[in-house]
C-alpha cells in the first residue's frame, strides 16, 4: 500500500526524522555526560545549546505539521554544525592548541571514545547535525516546489 493510502504525509515523516536524530543525540549526550561520567569540553556545551533545542521545535512542528519550523532549526543546526565541524578539526589536530577555547577545564581534543575506530563523539556530533541540515533541506525544497 502506498504511503499517502495509509495517511502518511512524507513530509512529516522527514521532519520526524530529523526530530528523532535531534532526540537521539541529545539522549547520546546526556548518556555520555551522567551515566559514562565523561565531562563536556566548552565547544560540546556550544554544540549542545544547539542541540536540545531542537528537540522541542522539531516537535512542535510535528503536532499539527508545520512548515515554519525550518526557518527556526535550520540555522540553530547550521550553527551546532559550524561549531561541531571546527571541533572535528580541533580533534583531529589541523587546529593549533594556541586556537582551542578549552584552556582551562576539560580538553576539547579528550579522547573519550572511537567507535569502529573513527568515530569520536566530535565526530557523532558532526555527522548527527549534517543528517538534520540534510534532511532540512530537502523538506524546505519539497514544500516550496
């Protein structure tokens, strides 16, 4: 059976999708930060002023499905992306020490985790606001088409 013979609208499922990436990233962060004791550099607290957000304005977006809210979590994305990709670049040491925001207190290049040995939380950071850009994007261009 067809999506729209069941009632389900395609733009509101990407708009999910990108609710659920926004929910499972903040859920990720919190995870790492209260159950795996691992202490938020500044640029991830940034990175999370992005994030949480998010979750609700996707939300409320969902219930009725309102197209406005891409002009609010587009650009509160594109910020978190910003600041998750120079964080990447940090991480990745292309960016001197003389240039990192975390002089004092947690070190922004903290090796936590790499899973399947690439991926860092800074990584999962970049990757996770990319998939909401992405999907942003696309539902922008479908509804004013």
């Amino acid at each position: 059976m067809a999506d729209s013979a069941r009632g389900l609208d395609p733009n509101w499922t990407l708009l999910f999708s990108a609710w659920f990436i926004a929910c499972t990233s903040t859920l990720g962060s919190l995870f790492f930060s209260y159950v795996m004791d691992f202490a938020p550099c500044v640029l991830c607290w940034y990175q999370r002023i992005c994030m949480f957000p998010l979750v609700v304005i996707l939300a409320r977006g969902l219930f009725p499905f309102d197209r406005s809210v891409i002009k609010y979590a587009l650009p509160l994305a594109g910020v978190g992306w910003l600041l998750a990709a120079y964080h990447n670049l940090l991480h990745a040491g292309w960016i001197p020490a003389d240039m990192q925001p975390c002089a004092k207190g947690v070190s922004c290049t903290e090796e936590y985790i790499e899973l399947f040995g690439l991926l860092s939380i800074p990584a999962l950071a970049l990757l996770s606001f990319t998939a909401q850009i992405s999907i942003l994007i696309v539902l922008k261009r479908r509804i004013t088409e």
